[in-house]
C-alpha cells in the first residue's frame, strides 16, 4: 500500500514503528542491528484496519451462539453452522443441561429466522427447552428478542399487555417475540440483558484475540455508549504495552443533547494515547434491508409493503449533522436504504454550504443501497462510504429473492461504482453481525458470491489490489488515520497482518482461504513464539 516501494524484501523497525522499508543493504545504513528472520517465509501486509465493528464481539461470546454459519469463538473454538430449528432448540438444551446454576438465565444470540424460511420461533418452542430457567435469544439484527414463557411471566406480559413491540397470535396471545426499546427495556428489569452491558477489559482482551487471529491491528468500536466503564475499559488495556490493537472509538450521538456530545468528545480528544483514538461520532439514521427498517426511495420493497424505520427523524438528523459538522467533528452515519442516504448527504451538502471544509471525511457506513448519482455527489462532497461487503454472502440471496429484486440486488454496496466516481472508500464486517475477516470481506468485494453460490452483480466486482486497499489505507482514510498507518511505511506504527501466503499470487477466488499467521503489533509479534 506505499505507493512509492509496493514490495520489499525487509522493513527495519524502531521503538514500535517503522524505520524504512527496502533491502537489507539499504537498510543497514540506518546503523547496528539485529536480523530477524522468523518470518523469512511468511507475508507481511500492513495491519488490516476493520472500520465498521463492535468490540461487544469480545464479550458477546460469553453466551450461546445460534447462527446458522459455522464461526470461530476468541479461543479459536469452532462452533457448528444450526441448519434448521430443531437444531438451535437442541443446542439450546444441551447448553440448558450443562449450566451449573438452576435460576442463572439462558442468554443466547445471533439467530436468524430469514435462513429457515422466515418460520417464526415460540414461547412453545422455547418452553421444550426449559420452563423454569429464564430463556432469552437475541436475533442476528439486535432488533428482535425471543423469550420463553417464564420471562414472559416475569415480566407481567400476557394477552391484555398493551405495549408496542409485542408479538401476539390469532387468539390475541404474545408469541415471545418482542420488538422494540420498550420491550426490551422490561426484559432488562426481570432478567438483565447481557448484551447491552458496557464493555470490561476481559470482553476487550477477546476482542483483541478475535482481532489477531484475523490479522486485525486497528479496529473501531462503531456506536459506543461511552459510559464510566467502558471508557476505563478501553483506557486499562490500551496502556498495556502487550495489548495487540488500536481501538478506534465512535460515540453513539442521537440519544444526547447536541451541546453535550460536542463537549464530550472535545474534551475525550485530549486523552489520545497511540492505541486509543477518540474523534468518531457515530449516528444511526435508518435501521436494516434484512429486517425491512431501511428506508427505501420508491418503489421500496419487493416482496414486502414494509415502509422501513427512520431511527432519528429526518429534520433531527439534518439539525445534528449540521452542528457537529460546524464543530468540525468528523461524522459516521449509519445508512443502509437508498431514501436514508440521500437525506443523508442533503445534510452534509447543506453543513457544507453553511461551513465548509476541506477535509471533513463524514463517512457513510454500510451505504448499502447507493446508486450511482448518490456516488457521484458524494465524490464531489468528499464523502467517503464503508460498504458492507459481507452483506453479499450472508444476505444476498434473502436481498435477490425478497428484500430488493434482481435489478437493484445487484447495485447493492457498490464498490466498483465508487471506485469509478472518486469516492473514498472501505469495506466491513460489522462484526458481531457477521464475523470479524477482513480478507473474507475483500474476497466477497471481489467475487461477490453469495451463501448459495450466485454472483451479485457482476459489474459491481473489484480487483483484489482494490479490495486489500480498501482493508488496509482505504479503512485508516475513513479514520483519518492514514497518516500513521494502513501502508508500509517509514514513519508509521510497526503493525502488520503476517500471512502464510501471498494474497497477490493465488486465484482471486481463494482470498477468503488465504491462512493468518497473526499480527506484529508497535513491532512485537503476536502470537509471541
Ligand atoms: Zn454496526
């Protein structure tokens, strides 16, 4: 990723960073050394940069996992792909058998009924697991709960409950399935709700772990709340000198008065440290085009009259955006439907107009829906967009069949469009919603195949020269952070993904495949021997 020396043989290294790049007579020059040949046979790349994740994928593991994809744990366990419902209530009895303590409630996470033909679960269905321990399953959006009959109980939720989100049958009786703030809000009281707790240091070392073993040296946590603990979390183990990423933070802004966030992340700014980057706030403008809350220019969606969900309200939105943007405080606005976006970069246009500036970098996350005029004005704009490529597989035979059609399936996160206009741009994971691989997220820009085998947009295909770009510097320019890392570079932070082979030599279909030794983080290899 240096424009100036794509490949060398060595890099010299000192006191974390990088001291030059090139061959071992070049760089002798530089005065006494050691030569450490340990990865003579390996491939270093710059540090892989995941600009869209969440660090709750560290603690989230702490409870069951229920997808329908096989995934690795932070211990590197493999837990099996759940083909069908029977066995997700299996795995959900198994782990029910197993637990020591009768009353601890059964937390589970990342189901998702769209793979097992939308077939709704129930309180019955969760009853057969258990009836007297406190059953809560949290689906793959983090919109949608499933509860069994106790915490139903618990909770003083039954036929004549009258509040918004309850999911109930022809005979007027709640399902379990529960939809909304309010809702889980109860849930919380009767039962805790583990997921939304702050972040500890442990559920950030296993953030870490899971981070190494992808080749991960710089990550986001994408929509923090930013509450006492998890700012001392964040701050405990990014000054150990062993702790193997920088963490790059975004404040979660639509819940908090306009001045309050402004004075929050100024003065959490000062606090900066090598591996700690505060700067980032992060707003959720629509909702997701699996779960039909994206809002979607007409003539919406194909198989559905669902209208989608404005998660802030548009005039909100303009007013919020604007005022950060005064400050000069760089934006990351989550937008996945077409409608979403283009109000989306309206407002900046408009904060533009009011202030401008030069290098803002206000980032679109996801941008999912994107056509090509809404590529072109971002160009001109200097918006960048984070795609979410990993869409592609896991969603994108449900976006072909149901959510969006054929025609405008294939327009979906659009990484040759914005390569072609201008635009800045990387690719992620979003991770816990799908797992955390950058190169598993270049080889879905680049092949675009999808879970059962289709191409999605043929057109829409990048080299994998672009799609490692847009995992390594195209991430750390959304971040502002490509002075300091994303390229080999003299100068920059020693961080690199140490790969067993060479991305750049095997067939382009084989990039997923492609083994992670680990990482070298500020020059230190992980893992150690
Ligand atoms: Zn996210």
């Amino acid at each position: 990723m240096n424009s100036y020396l794509p490949k060398a043989t060595h890099v010299a290294v000192r006191e974390g960073k990088i001291l030059g790049v090139g061959n071992l007579d070049q760089l002798s020059g530089w005065g006494e050394h050691s030569l450490n040949t340990r990865f003579a046979d390996k491939v270093l790349m710059p540090g892989f940069v995941e600009g869209h994740c969440h660090a709750p994928e560290g603690q989230i593991w702490d409870h069951t996992y229920l997808g329908y994809f096989e995934r690795y744990d932070p211990e590197g366990n493999l837990h099996p792909k759940l083909e069908n419902m029977d066995n997700v209530l299996e795995r959900l009895r198994h782990v029910d058998e197993n637990m020591d303590d009768d009353d601890a409630p059964l937390f589970a996470w990342g189901f998702d009924p769209i793979y097992y033909n939308s077939e709704r679960m129930t309180v019955k269905d969760l009853d057969s697991v258990s009836k007297t321990r406190c059953i809560i399953i949290m689906h793959t959006s983090g919109h949608l709960l499933n509860v069994n009959s106790l915490v139903l109980e618990r909770a003083g939720i039954d036929s004549s409950t009258d509040v918004h989100g309850i999911f109930k049958d022809e005979e007027g009786k709640p399902t379990g399935e529960l939809i909304s703030m309010a809702t889980h809000y109860i849930i919380q009281k009767v039962a805790g709700m583990p997921f939304f707790n702050s972040m500890d240091s442990r559920g950030l070392w296993r953030f870490s772990a899971i981070a190494r073993r992808a080749g991960v040296t710089t990550a986001t946590d994408l929509a923090a709340s930013f509450d006492r603990d998890t700012l001392a979390a964040y701050r405990e183990v990014t000054s150990k000198k062993e702790f193997p990423l920088r963490i790059v933070p975004a404040m979660r802004i639509q819940e908090m008065p306009i001045q309050e966030g402004i004075e929050k992340i100024k003065e959490l700014v000062q606090s900066n440290s090598e591996k700690l980057h505060f700067g980032l706030c992060k707003i959720i403008a629509d909702g997701s085009i699996q779960g039909y809350t994206a809002r979607l220019k007409w003539p919406g969606y194909f198989k559905s009259s669902h209208e989608g969900a404005w998660y802030v309200p548009p005039e909100t939105l303009i007013k919020m955006i604007d005022a950060y943007h005064s400050e000069s405080i760089q934006l990351h606005i989550h937008t996945n439907g077409d409608e979403a976006t283009e109000v989306t970069i309206g407002a900046i246009e408009s904060a533009l107009s009011n202030k401008p500036h030069s290098d803002h970098r206000h980032t679109l996350q996801h941008c999912q829906m994107a056509e090509e005029a809404h590529f072109r004005r971002m160009a001109k704009l200097g918006i960048c967009a984070n795609l979410f490529a990993n869409h592609i597989f896991y969603w994108g035979d449900q976006h072909l069949e149901q959510t969006m059609g054929p025609d405008r399936a294939v327009r979906m996160d659009a990484a040759a469009t914005a390569k072609r206009n201008g635009v800045n741009f990387s690719i992620h994971s979003d991770a816990p919603v799908t797992p955390l691989g950058p190169l598993f997220t270049a080889w879905c820009a680049a092949n675009r195949q999808t879970a059962s085998g289709r191409i999605l947009g043929e057109h829409e295909k990048i080299s994998v020269e672009d799609a490692l770009r847009a995992i390594t510097i195209g991430a750390a320019y959304t971040l502002k952070l490509d002075h300091l890392l994303g390229s080999i570079e003299s100068g920059k932070f020693a961080d690199f993904a140490v790969l067993e082979e060479n991305p750049y030599e095997i067939p382009q279909e084989y990039l997923k495949d492609v083994k992670v030794w680990g990482t070298i983080h500020s020059g230190i290899p992980y893992p150690a021997e």
